[in-house]
C-alpha cells in the first residue's frame, strides 16, 4: 500500500509556471542589459577612432609648418576599422587667415544607429619669422 500523498509537499502545475515566467522576466532583463552595455561600448569606440582621426589630420596639418598651411576648405571620407568593420568618417577641414596667423579647424562626424555624432579641434599657427 503507498502512502498518501500531501497535496502541499509539491509543486502544482500553476506553481511551475509563475516561476517560469517570473525567471523568464529576469533574463529578459539580464539581456537587455547586455545589450545596453554593448552598445555603449560601441559608442565609445567609434568616438574614440573619431578622436584619433582627428588627432593624425591635426598632426599632419601642424606638421607642415606655417607657410604651407593652406586656407582652402576641404571635405574627405576616412575609413577605418572597428570590431572586424570599417566605419566611415567624414573630415571637414576649414582654415581662416587671422593677422599674423592661420586657424585650423577640423571637423569629424559618423552616424551611429541613425545619430549623427561630431568632434571639432581647432589650432592657431603664427608666423614666427615677423
């Protein structure tokens, strides 16, 4: 003869299920926290290869010296590669004739998830043969 059988010693089908759903709910939060923080890692990555476009086409322009640094504007694309992509950026390059000096200025912007984001620097040259 079997023992009866407590009808509280047990899970009951509608038990099972709240908790499914309840453990459910937690993972779907865990993952669109994953997805967040991933994200955000992207964002800092791509302003982070912007900065360092910017920062070689400022080196480049400097680097000229003050005579050969033109006043022209000119707009440009650079590639460059992220998590196994490329990732376009588009350059802006202004420059303005002051009295004795030139004004550099440059301009990188990239679209991020239909965003477009942008980082300027800017710099003074002098003539230092006056």
């Amino acid at each position: 003869m079997e023992p009866a059988r407590s009808s509280e010693s047990a899970f009951t089908l509608i038990e099972f299920l709240v908790a499914i759903v309840i453990l459910m709910v937690g993972m779907l939060g865990l993952l669109q926290m994953v997805n967040v923080s991933l994200n955000h890692n992207l964002q800092n990555q791509l302003r982070n290869e912007a900065v360092n476009v910017l920062d070689v086409e400022m080196a480049k322009e400097l680097a000229k010296g003050y005579n050969q640094v033109a006043i022209t504007n000119r707009n440009y694309t650079a590639s460059r590669k992220i998590l196994n992509s490329f990732k376009l950026y588009s350059v802006s390059r202004t420059g303005i004739a002051l009295p004795n000096s030139r004004e550099v200025n440059f301009q990188v912007s990239w679209r991020h998830k239909g965003v477009r984001y942008t980082h300027d620097a800017s710099s003074v040259l002098t003539n230092s043969n006056q």
